[in-house]
C-alpha cells in the first residue's frame, strides 16, 4: 500500500496489529439463551447493535440488557432485532437525555 507524502511524519508510527492467534481479536460471546448479538458498532458517543432473536417481542427486555451496563458511556443507543434469516425488524433507542426506550418496526 502506498502512502502519500508526508504520511510518515516525524512521530507518526503505523499501528501493527496483533497476531491472528490473539485473544484481543476474539470478543466475549454476548448474548443470553434465545438470543445473540451479531454486531456492534459505536461512533460519537452513540452505540449501535444487531441482535438476532426468534421473539421480537422480547426486543425491550434485550435492549435494557445491554444498555444498562453502559449508560454513563454512551449518549444515545439503537437496537436492532430480528429473527434469523428474517428481514422484519424492530429498533429500541434508548437516550441518555430521558432514558426512554422507544420502538419502530420496519
């Protein structure tokens, strides 16, 4: 990969990343019986989760879940359930501001 000029800066080091075999690249399974956490991304204090569940239903109770650990992390988290192989899906949001959790399905 070619860098451009000046990339390479004096204090500017490129990152190795850590061998395939290490244990920082494998993440803690998440997830209770009847569901599991597919993705999850965070970006500007807000998190972003997957969750494949066969009970959408169960959406709230799986939002309040992961969201309780973190609410001094994060501003704003949106969670998405679904059913395996299912396209219907319901988002929690959950906001720091009023700690309500709303829904929408698509």
């Amino acid at each position: 990969m070619m860098l451009p000029a000046g990339a390479l800066g004096a204090g500017c080091d490129i990152p190795v990343p850590p061998p395939v075999d290490s244990t920082e690249l494998r993440p803690a399974p998440i997830g209770d019986p009847g569901w599991k956490i597919t993705r999850r991304y965070s970006a500007h204090h807000a998190l972003i989760v997957e969750v494949e569940c066969a009970d959408r239903d169960r959406a709230f109770e799986i939002a309040r879940e992961i969201v309780t650990p973190v609410v001094d992390t994060y501003f704003e988290a949106l969670i998405y359930v679904r059913a395996p192989g299912s396209s219907a899906t319901r988002r929690v949001q959950w906001t720091r501001s009023d700690g309500e959790f709303r829904s929408l399905d698509f």
